[in-house]
C-alpha cells in the first residue's frame, strides 16, 4: 500500500485501497465536523419536507406539472422554452461546485450530498437498534434467531419508512401536497403517481440502505473527475505522517515513549469513515472530506494531551494557490449569474408567436377590400386571468377586423386568427408593420414584426 508524505498532489491519489466489497460497520463519532453535517442535514431535510407545502396565490408555490409541461416557482410559470434558465442555472451550480472542490476537495459530498445525508441517517438509525458498531457486526455473525430477526425487522420498517416518505416527498414536487399524501395513505392515488413513489422509495432503500458507499465509489462520475480540480492549494482532509509517525499503542497515563510519532494507533479514524479508508495511507480517491476522522483522531489527542489537528483539513501549500484558477472561476459564477439576473429582468408573463395564414398571401372579402390573415398564438404564462390588447404600428388605413382584445385564463395558451383589412381598394404592400399586444393590467408590451401582403403581390 502507498504512503505518501505528501500527499496533496493529485498524482498522488491512491485508486485502490482496501476490500471496499466487505460491509463496513460505521462507529458514531460526534464531534465538530459531525455537528456541523448534523445541522445542515436537518436544514437541509426540513427545507426538502417543506418547500411543497409553501402555498402561493392559492397555488403550491414551487410545482413542476409534467403533464402541462409546465414549472411553477412563485409568481413565475417557466414552459419548455424557458429552458434556458434552466441550463444557467445547471452552469452556474457547476462552476460553483468546481469551485468549492477547488478550495475544499469535496466537501459537497462530505456534507451535502444526499447520498451521504441519507447513507448516515440510516447508519444512525441502524446505530440505535443494532448498538456499538461491534454489536453490529456481531449480530450480523450470529445465526437466525430471535433477538436478531426481531432488530432487522425493526431497522427495516425503519429504513423503508424513511424511503417511503422521502419518495412521497420528491413526488410532492409533481403532485400537489393535498392530491398525494391523503390519497396515497387512503388508496385513492392514481396507479402511475403510486408506481412513482413506490419506485422511488425502493431507490431510497436500496441506495441508502444497501449499496451506501459503493454509490460514491463506483457509480458517480463526480468522484472520478475531482482531482483535476485539485491543487496544492486545496484544503483537504490529511494525516499528518511527519508528526504521527512512527505510530504506536501506548497507555494514556504514561509520556510519549521515544522513538514513537503522536498516533496512538487506536484506529478509530478507520472506525468511523463512512467509506472504510485509512487516511494514514494518504489521499484517496473514496475520501468524501467528511472530517468524520478529523473529530475522531482529535477526540484521541485530547484523551492523550495530544495537539489536535494530527488528522485535519489541510493545503500543501497554502500561499501556493494559482490566481488564474481563483478569477477563471469567479468570473464565470459571476457571469453566469448575471445572465440569469438578466433573464429574470427581461421575463414576460406572456409569450406571443404570429403565423402569416399559409393559405394565401391575402384574400379580397366580399365588399372588394384586402385582407391579411394572421394566426396568433397567446401563451398566458401568470397565475391570474389576463386581458390583452392588440394594436397595429406603421399601418395606415388598416384596421382590425372585429375584436382587438384577448382575454386568457391563467396558463393557458390561446390560437386566434386575426385579420386585417384595408380601406383603400388597392393599398400598398407594407414589408414592415408591428403588432403591439399589450398586458392591460401590467401595461407590459410585446412587439411583433410582420408584412401586409396586396394585389400586387405574388
Ligand atoms: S478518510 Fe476521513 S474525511 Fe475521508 S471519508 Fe473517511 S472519515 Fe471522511
Ligand atoms: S485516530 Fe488519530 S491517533 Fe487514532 S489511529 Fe487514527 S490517526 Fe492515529
């Protein structure tokens, strides 16, 4: 196996460490870093809980309708051509996640990622009816009997429990709150919203409960790329072997024997690491920075009146960071920002596309008058009912057959045919006229080009 004494430089990542493929029996650690993951996992889980159930103009607040094809956040109804946002905001979270890596190695994954939220939420809850990680392990050993079979079953419904509400949950996002959670509980859920949550439940168990921290080893690319995102700068979860080794068991009582680094060789960094790596070995490629070991390995220094920081998160070379990185990514989380702050200014509550009617270029009405045909397509894109008013620029003797106003429920999209007639028997073509349709209640405008088509054409 490699040691390295310096292990920060990404040539350095170790792809291949111990016998992941065996189960790995996580001991509880509390601790800094733990109370820190702690609070933001319950932030973060009350935020995932809650966010449906946040009510806006009699309407869930944050909604995605797959069967509209439409995207409800608040006042904002986003449809599939407002995708653009979308893709911002898919680049400004990577370029923000590129950046955090850079500066801290991967914390995402050691903090927030859901995975891991949920991979130690069922760790805890497998701690608290299994016991001590030795208890674990032993039962595991055990034959079937009662004792065993009853705590399985209990971890179980547990785990399943969990799965199921965080499925009900991720579903709440495509149905509403008040059409899923009573009617799943009563039966009445339509069978495809059912066969979703059920779906999605089963993923939860397994990947939580099952494959935990193969999903990180083997399955996610993000882990396979980090370290291009490293350098000597980055702070990163490290064993300091200079000052560690050479490591040893001792008692706490007596003075560090000579010869012997400050590890006590008491192996709880290895206990408690969700991923079972020994971070002795030096950096790996499977270390989410958790700093699980971190809280372990100070917990030991302080019993020993040790130093802590024997395991800690660290930079090779703190003053050594490369600028061009710095303002190569802070230019463009600053840019891709500004893009969607731009998008947000510039969006309309509605959208308008005008058609020429394909048919003709004109066509002569019965009282001998030329005509124009348009086919418009009005996309009310608010909450609320809308009336819109349509008027004509760069027309002169030119009107508007009929009615100019439209009125739109909310979110619907509404095809008209509007034609204009002229009062002149032979007008003229007009190649550049616009169409004005305005929002009565915001007085927003938007404006469309087109062409009036006569006689002398064609
Ligand atoms: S080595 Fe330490 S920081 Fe890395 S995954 Fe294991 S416990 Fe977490
Ligand atoms: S927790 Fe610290 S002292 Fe104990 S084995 Fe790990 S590095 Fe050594």
């Amino acid at each position: 196996m490699t040691m390295s004494t310096s292990p920060l430089s990404p040539k350095n990542l170790i792809f291949k460490t111990n016998n992941t493929d065996e189960k790995i029996y996580v001991r509880e650690q509390h601790g800094v870093f733990q109370q820190i993951r702690r609070s933001l996992a319950f932030v973060l889980i009350a935020l995932f809980i809650l966010i449906p159930f946040i009510q806006y103009d009699n309407r869930q607040a944050i909604y995605i309708d797959l069967v509209q094809q439409q995207m409800h956040i608040f006042a904002f109804t986003l449809f599939p051509q407002d995708l653009v946002i979308f893709s911002l905001l898919l680049i400004f979270s990577a370029f923000l996640l590129f950046y955090l890596t850079h500066l801290y190695g991967r914390i995402w994954c050691g903090f927030t990622c859901p995975q891991t939220i949920w991979m130690l939420l069922f760790n805890w809850v497998e701690r608290r009816i299994e016991g001590t990680h030795h208890q674990s392990k032993a039962l595991d050993k055990q034959a079937l009997n009662l004792n065993k079979l009853a705590k399985k079953t209990v971890k179980h419904a547990i785990w399943l429990s969990i799965s199921l509400l965080t499925a009900l949950v991720f579903i709440s996002y495509f149905v509403p709150v008040n059409e899923l959670y009573y009617p799943f509980f009563t039966y009445t859920l339509s069978s495809t919203a059912t066969y979703w949550v059920v779906f999605f439940a089963v993923c939860t168990y397994i990947n939580a409960g099952w494959i935990k921290e193969k999903m990180c080893q083997h399955m996610c690319p993000y882990s396979r790329f980090q370290s291009v995102m490293f350098d000597q700068s980055t702070k990163l979860v490290t064993y300091d072997a200079t000052r560690g080794e050479k490591r040893g068991k001792r008692k706490r009582s007596q003075e560090k024997p000579a010869g012997l680094g400050d590890c006590v060789d008491c192996d709880l960094c290895v206990q408690v690491c969700p991923v079972g790596i020994d971070i002795r070995n030096g950096l790996q490629y499977e270390c989410i920075n958790c700093g699980l070991c971190v809280d372990a390995c100070n917990s030991t220094m302080t019993k020993f009146n040790y130093k802590p920081g024997l395991i800690a998160f660290t930079a090779q070379q703190l003053n050594n960071s490369n600028i061009k990185k710095h303002i190569s990514y802070g230019v463009a989380v600053i840019l891709t920002l500004i893009a969607m702050m731009v998008w947000a200014v510039s969006w309309q509550s509605y959208d308008v596309n005008i058609l020429r009617d394909r048919q003709a270029l004109y066509n002569i009405n019965h009282a001998g008058k030329v005509e124009n045909t348009y086919l418009f397509k009005i996309r009310n894109k608010s909450a609320s009912q809308k009336r819109y008013e349509i008027t004509l620029t760069g027309l002169h003797n030119i009107n508007i057959v009929g009615g100019s106003i439209v009125t739109i429920q909310p979110n619907a999209l509404k095809v008209i045919s509007i034609t204009l007639e002229s009062l002149q028997p032979q007008p003229k073509r007009v190649n550049n006229f616009s169409f004005n349709i305005k929002d009565t209640q915001s007085n927003t405008m938007i404006t469309k080009e087109s062409a009036f088509y006569s006689r002398n054409d064609g």
